[in-house]
C-alpha cells in the first residue's frame, strides 16, 4: 500500500485501518531539512542544556554552569550551586540582557515546583529568581518570540514569552498526569499566563517511550519552534495552529544529541548548540531548511 507523504514524515496514525510503522529514532527525515555537524567541545556540565552569547557559550548541569570561549572551547568562568543547595535542576538556559536565565525544577521532586534563575554572564553570579511555585507541570524551556524570531510558523505566539511544563510518566509524575498532559504556554512580561497549546500525540508517542517529554525548545530559521525529547536524537520542528490548541508537527530533523536543551546562536544564523550528556560534550551544527 502506499502511503501519503504526510503519513510518513509524521506518523504514529490509522491509515485504511492499518497502523503506519515509524521509522527508527534517528532515521525519520523531512525532506529540505538538514543537520551539519560543525564541532564539538568538552565540558564537564554539559548534561542539561547550553546557552550561548556573542563571545562564549554556558554548559548547564543540575547545579553548575561553566562558561566556555566559542572559538576554542576554554573554559574561562564556572558556578558551582551545591547538590544541597537550593537550585536543585537547572533544565535549561539562554542570554538575555547581560543574564543568564535559568529554567529550574525541583526533578523529580512531587509535587513539581518551578522557577526562573538569573545569573551575570560577566562573573556567573546568581543575581535574581522568579518562583512560579507549583504549576501544572514542571518548567523545561523558555523563549521568547520577537520580530527577529518571526515567521509564519509563530505568529500566535508572536513577542510573547513562551515556556513548556511537562508532566512524566516515570517516577516524577504526578497522580493521574502522564507527557500528554504537557502543555505549552505563552507569558507576559509579569510572567501571568496568556495562552496555551498542547504537543499532538504522535510526538508525544515519538519521545515520550521513557516516561519522559519536551526537554528543548526554542525559535529558530523561519521563525518555528524547535523541540528536543529527553533521548532522541532528533529535532522537531513545530508551527503554533492559527485555530485550536494542538500544535502543529511539520518536519523532523536526525542530530546527534540524545534531546536535552539546545540554544540557537544569536549572531549566527542557523548554527545551534546542543549536548550530549553520555559524553559530556557541546556540539556545535548548522540546520538548514527548504
């Protein structure tokens, strides 16, 4: 039988009552859509995520930050917040103004709790916080959607703070709350909730085997949202509905990171960072898009 195109770029679906078979992780690909592989880099804290300015870049661990040159990958600057202390899961970070913004949870703390942490890019100092406190679900990303970001991909969510809680199926989850009930949310400036999309369900089942769900997102080429699972080596590429409150699933792209927290370079165009938390190392690479 052949299927559509469609069918088989994006899914786990019924078609004439049979199920589509999905490719293996790493092997679904989009037409148009591509990876390079730039570089990699070493660092100890590498684990979480990566966030990235003009001159450097920050790996992000639990509880540590280390600040890395982008042209050599020296390590310059580190944080060390302590396995006791009260940053317990730093997921992910980006530059902003001089800041570091740290996104935090209590993983795999129940009930989940959440909070933005600021750090000075200069000396790595933690200098601020904002509790959400208990949220539906826990804090994975944060990005903001501005007139740089914009394309045809956002425009719901244009010049709004967007930002992903999860919820797990695994020993993190909370009583009768599984990845499906992740949920994507627009924010103003107050950090008051102004809007929200849910995942659709075949990119819940595409990530989701381990319990887990959204680790990464951010705005990237053509104004889209990107996203990473927990441990597959793939990026999605998602558009906000312009009716309904499921997002759209439009492209898959094979890389190398296992999922976890990635940052677009913000005076490079296309080229995004990413870890890989089994080798502890940050990998630079360009995606380009039809």
């Amino acid at each position: 039988m052949k299927l559509p195109l469609l069918f088989l770029l994006l899914g786990a679906t019924m078609w004439a009552g049979e199920p589509v078979v999905m490719p293996p992780i790493g092997q679904l690909t989009t037409p148009g859509w591509r990876y390079e592989e730039l570089r990699r880099f070493k660092s100890p804290e590498a684990g979480q995520g990566v966030a990235v300015d003009r001159e450097f870049f920050y790996a992000i661990n639990n509880h540590t930050i280390g600040k890395y040159r982008k042209t050599t990958g020296e390590r310059v600057a580190g944080w060390e917040g302590g396995a006791g202390g009260a940053i317990i899961h730093l997921n992910a970070g980006f530059v902003r103004e001089g800041r570091i913004y740290g996104v935090h949870s209590n993983y795999p703390g129940v009930p989940m709790l959440s909070s933005l942490e600021c750090f000075d890019i200069a000396t790595l100092k933690h200098v601020g916080s904002h509790s959400f406190g208990r949220m539906d679900g826990s804090f994975t990303w944060l990005d903001r959607s501005t007139e740089l970001t914009a394309g045809r991909g956002n425009g719901p969510a244009a010049g709004r703070w967007i930002a992903c809680f999860v919820h797990y199926g695994n020993r993190a989850a909370e009583p009768n709350r599984d990845a499906a009930w992740t949920q994507i949310i627009a924010l103003d400036d107050e950090w008051r909730r102004t809007a929200g999309w849910a995942l659709p369900a075949d990119l819940i089942a595409r990530f989701g085997g381990r319990g887990f769900s959204a680790s990464g997102g951010a705005f990237g080429p053509g104004g889209f949202l990107y996203l990473t699972g927990h441990d597959n080596t793939e990026l999605y590429v998602m558009e906000f509905p312009q009716a309904g409150s499921v997002m759209k699933w439009i492209a898959t792209i094979p890389f190398p990171s296992e999922g976890q927290a990635f940052c677009w370079d913000p005076h490079e165009a296309g080229v995004l960072y990413s870890v890989l938390k089994r080798t502890k190392e940050v990998i630079v690479g360009r995606v380009t898009r039809p």
